[in-house]
C-alpha cells in the first residue's frame, strides 16, 4: 500500500470513529485481513459486472461505496478516498434518521 493510500486510510479510520464516538459505538481498528478480504470482493464485482452487493461474509459489517467522477478524470487518475466514504456513509446514516424521526 502506497503511503499516499496509507495516510488516508488512516485518517478514514480516524473520521469513521469520531463519527462512531458521537454515538458511544466501539472504536474501529485497521484489519489488513479485512481489507484483503474486501478487495477481493470488489474485484470479484468488478469481474462479474455487477453492480454493488454484500458478500456472504459473517461477522463483519458491510459499507458499499461508489465514487463517481463526470468531470472527465481518466479512471487512472481517480484516487479512491476514504475520508470522502467515512463523511458520505455518516451523511446516508443522518439522513435515515432525520427520516425517521420527520426532522
């Protein structure tokens, strides 16, 4: 893993479990066997055609995320960020709840 790549991971991580915080959950710890696991699946997605789906893994929670770029960024140029998944997913869960809540 670059240490571009690894920077944002760990601040992802770090985003995810202030997010995490403001609602008393366990903090979350970085599994490269997690991570193997999970970019396997993609890649299984990706080979497949398919669109996003949760794989049959048991005990582990499951976020899907795409990015998309219309701006005409060539696909080899796209970074995937983890700080920007962190704040859409927290951004989704605060939706839902507003939703739920008619806020």
């Amino acid at each position: 893993m670059s240490r571009a790549v690894l920077g944002d991971a760990q601040a992802g991580l770090e985003r995810l479990n202030q997010y995490r915080a403001r609602h008393q959950a366990v903090r979350l710890a970085w599994s490269q066997p997690l991570v193997q696991a999970a970019q396997g699946w993609a890649n299984y997605l990706v080979a497949q055609g398919c669109g996003l789906e949760r794989s049959d893994a048991e005990g582990v929670g499951q976020t899907l995320v795409v990015q998309y770029f219309n701006d005409g960024t060539p696909d080899s140029e796209v970074q995937p960020s983890l700080m920007a998944a962190a704040d859409a997913w927290y951004s989704t869960q605060v939706r839902r709840l507003c939703h739920a809540l008619s806020c």
